[in-house]
C-alpha cells in the first residue's frame, strides 16, 4: 500500500504515461486509451520512491502556512508589506502596505485567500495594460483578457481569441512575465506548438526556451499556491 493515493485518468491524446504532482501534493497520472488501469498502476508503483520525495519536498516547503509580511512583486517591480487588522472589513491598500481586516478571526489560510483576492485585482489592473503594449508590438489582438488564479497554467489561449493569464504572473521577473503574454498572443495566429509557432515567439523573444525553461511554479512562494 503507498502511502499516497494516485488519481489514474485517461488522456486519449497522450501516447504515454505521465505522472504530475500538483502543487497541494495531489498526484494525478494520465494514461493512453491502450494502457489498462492495473498497467498504470504498475507504473505508479516503479516510480513510489520518486513520486514520495517529490511529495516531501512540497510538504517542506508548505509547513508551517504564515501570512507574508512583505510581498515582492516581481513583474510591477513593487514590494508591499502585509499587515492585519483586527477591527473593520476588507482588505486595504494603505502607503504601500496591504491590510488585512481579518474581523477577530484567526485564521491565517482566509488571510491568504483574502490576499490572493486582492492581488486578483492588481493583476486585472496592470496585466491588461502589458498586454496592449505587446499587442502594439506584435500586431496580435485578443479578443478579451482574463485574469485567473490557475495552478497549473501561466496562461491559455481559447480558438475564440480569449486570452487568459495567470494572477501569479505577478511574481515572477518582468521578462518571464513578457515570455508568457508573447507566448499567449502568438497562440493568436498559431494555435499549436508547431516551428511556424516557436518561430514567430521567437521572432519577439528571442531567448524563449531559456525563459520557457525558468518558468516554474514551485519556485513561487508558498502563499501564492495554497488553494
Ligand atoms: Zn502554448
């Protein structure tokens, strides 16, 4: 019996096996039609050892869950201190320092919740405007921006033109956050991964596979990911 529970689905796109570790410990493993559930199973098995010391490292960096008392926002090149408030409603944006009203509770994972909340908004403010700057650039025009707070995605591209970008944007340095909005415009004109793709993000990032390679969400602080 392993000591942690794989949730086994079918990708009938996929021609292989594949295990992911979510960011809260969850281990999904996505098989091929042809693979059979004991054969995944089997192959969750060989790799136990691997998935547990991918499971300890995330459970290392999650104890014990604590509010930020500073933020750094990578991409507006800002940093705001976090400070609670027992008294009043909401959540405040005061000189710099965000303040959490937390109404007598003292619960630190709806203060996180609540300053994930909040950054929502900063996002939905000052992500739309780096888009039309690239969108200047690149000539590439969605038909509307939306700012979400995915696990999983930095970004997405819908066949209707939707773009939508991931709040956590915020975090990580303004080049990589370029990379991603690039990435996502040029999903406008090319929706696949093919050369003609790759070719035309490179044409506006030439250094893509090396951003592309940093971009990851482990290496974002433990806050932003608790869901
Ligand atoms: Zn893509």
């Amino acid at each position: 019996m392993l000591p942690f529970r794989a949730i086994i689905k079918t990708d009938t796109r996929s021609k292989k096996i594949r295990i992911k570790i979510g960011l809260m410990g969850d281990v999904v493993v996505s098989k091929p039609k042809y693979c059979s559930q004991s054969c995944a199973q089997d192959f969750v098995n060989l790799h136990s050892d691997w998935i547990e010391a991918q499971l300890a490292k995330i459970k290392d960096r999650r104890m014990p869950l604590q509010l930020p008392t500073k933020i750094d926002l990578k991409a507006m090149g800002q940093t705001f201190n976090i400070k609670t408030n027992i008294s009043g409603r909401g959540v405040k944006l005061i000189n710099n320092e965000i303040i959490i009203n937390r109404f007598n509770q003292d619960d630190i994972k709806k203060d996180i919740l609540r300053l994930q909340k909040y950054i929502k908004k900063i996002a939905e403010d000052f992500i739309p405007k780096e888009v039309k700057a690239l969108s200047m650039l690149t000539k590439l025009q969605p038909q509307t921006i939306c700012i979400r707070n995915q696990q999983t995605r930095w970004g997405s591209c819908s066949n209707r033109g939707c773009i939508s970008l991931n709040q956590k944007l915020l975090l990580i340095n303004p080049t990589l956050m370029r990379y991603v909005i690039i990435h996502e415009l040029c999903h406008l004109q090319e929706m696949n991964h093919s050369k003609n793709f790759w070719k035309l993000v490179q044409r506006y990032q030439p250094n893509f596979k090396e951003l592309d390679s940093k971009l990851d969400f482990n290496k974002l602080p433990v806050w932003a990911i608790v869901k």
